[in-house]
C-alpha cells in the first residue's frame, strides 16, 4: 500500500503533515512527487506548478511566464519555502477539488525538500523501529532537460547519499516517461526497483520493453477492467500479461471519495486487489485501505 502524496485524503498532499499521518497510518512505502527548483533543490510537489496549490500569486504575482503559469523551476528554495501551501484548488476558479477534505486557506503548511522528506522517514524509521519505504517519481524530465536540468541524475545522487541503492533498499523510483526510465537504468545505471507508470490502455503494448528495464508497472486502475455487469467485473489481461513479464502491478488511485463505477471503497480495493489480482495500489486514504485489507485477511 502506497501512500498517494501522504495521507491526501485528510491533509494537503505532499506536505510533511500529510507524510506524517501517512506514516502514523503504517503505509508500507509513501510517495514523493519530486521537481527541481531554479537552484537545482528537489522539491516535493505533484507538478511542475506551483498555481494550484499555493499562494504564488499572491506572493510573486510578477513572476509568471507567458503562458499565465507559475513554475517551481523558476523559484529558488529559499523562495519556494516563503510560500503557503494548501488543498488542491482550480487556479482558475479559486474552487477546492475534493470540497470535503481539509480546508483549503485554513492552517499553515509549506513546501519541503526530497532531503527534507527523506530525513523525516527515516527518523521515524529510527524511532519508531520500523521500515516503511519511499517512493520517488521523477516529473516532467523531458521539460527538466528542455530547462537544461538532469532531475534523474540529481534525484538519483541524493537517493544513494541517503542509502538507497539497490532493490534491497526501501525506494520505488517511478516515472511516466519510459525514455527516462529506461536511461535511469541502462545510463546512469540505477539497480533500484523501478516502476513504469501507465497513462493509457495503449500502452499495454508496451509490457515486453517495460520489462527490459523496469520491474513493476503503474497503470490508472480504470485499464484493468474490461466491464461491470450485474453479475460482477470482468477484467482485461493487462496484470496477467505483466506478472509473466514478473512485472509487479500497482494501480493508481484508490479514493474513498471518488468512486466512481464502485459501490463502497471495500468493493472498489476487492475488485482491484484481490478479483483483478494487483499486487497493491496508491491511495490518498491509507488507513481505510489498510482497515479493509487486514478485514479480508
């Protein structure tokens, strides 16, 4: 179980609340969304812009580009660490995306570091004496290197200063771009466990090249299912295909509150888990696919 930007659900994602709680909810790996500042920092967040989740507009309303957007990349650390993070909103609206979580505007948290988050985890591993994993996705590399920026090869030097170096150790690196995944193991040869994420049911395709390099695959969970009928779902070979490649399957995103084709969220983990047959999944609620998890063991 995957903790999808900490624990999304309750608290803004990617901040050190929300990793914490994830934590505290026995998450077995929690994810970091990593993107480079204009200094070259990692920083944790889920895009490469900073509009729809903090108060950049109001703090530098001059520094955005032509298109209208702000850009972590175009913000030193320090900067970056000057501004307010909150819930998830349009940035065109204003509106709140998920409008029953935290909310938005209210309390105070910012922006962190990879180091940051890594130091955290494993204090808590320290701690606590547990052993709970990270899981880094490289975002947007190909604007990265257009940016004259090598985010896999920066990310990448900090994971091993920090430790994480082979499959052994506790780290997932992921992406969405299979060039860069592919050259994070072949080129600048990483012997992490490397997960290939998919964003359409084309990419199926793929699976052969995925295994070349990658050991797992992270499709959007909506291209494991073929149909719902009244007898039940019916399901497409994508997981079968992948575990005779010995490919691990972890399916993006478990959300109590956006449903969708499911009834409850026990229905939604069974079909996905233990019908489909994935080896485990992203969630922004944490604690209740833990609850339902252990229920059914």
């Amino acid at each position: 179980m995957i903790a999808h930007r900490g624990a999304s659900g309750y608290l803004p994602e990617h901040t050190l609340a929300s990793k914490v709680m994830a934590y505290a909810m026995q998450a077995d790996y929690i994810e970091q969304d990593v993107v480079l500042s204009k200094d070259d920092v990692p920083i944790v967040i889920h895009d490469i812009l900073l509009d729809d989740v903090t108060n950049v507009l109001e703090k530098y309303p001059n520094r955005k580009r032509e298109d209208g957007r702000y850009y972590v990349i175009d913000f030193t650390f320090e900067e970056i660490k000057t501004l307010v993070v909150t819930e998830r909103f349009d940035s065109e609206t204003g509106l709140q995306i998920y409008p029953n979580r935290f909310p938005k505007g209210t309390s105070s948290f910012r922006l962190h570091s990879l180091q940051d988050e890594i130091e955290l985890i494993q204090g808590l591993n320290k701690s606590t004496g547990k052993n709970i994993g990270i899981y880094p996705e490289i975002k947007k590399p190909e604007f990265h290197h257009e940016n004259g920026k090598d985010i896999s090869k920066i990310v990448l030097n900090i994971l091993s200063d920090y430790g994480y170096k082979t499959k052994n150790d506790k780290c997932i690196v992921q992406s969405f771009d299979a060039v860069e995944l592919e050259r994070i193991r072949k080129e600048l040869k990483s012997q992490l466990f490397l997960v290939q994420l998919m964003e359409f049911s084309e990419q199926k395709n793929l699976l052969e090249f995925y295994a070349s390099y990658a050991d797992g695959i992270g499709p959007w969970y909506k291209h494991l299912i073929s149909s719902k009928t009244a007898d039940g779902f019916s399901f497409t070979p994508l997981i079968k295909e992948a575990h005779k490649l010995d490919l691990v399957v972890h399916p993006y995103t478990f959300r109590e509150d956006q449903l969708d084709e499911f009834d409850s969220f026990e229905q939604m983990i069974d079909v996905i888990i233990h019908q489909a047959g994935a080896d485990g999944g992203f969630t922004d609620f944490p604690n209740r696919m833990r609850e339902i998890l252990q229920a059914k063991l």
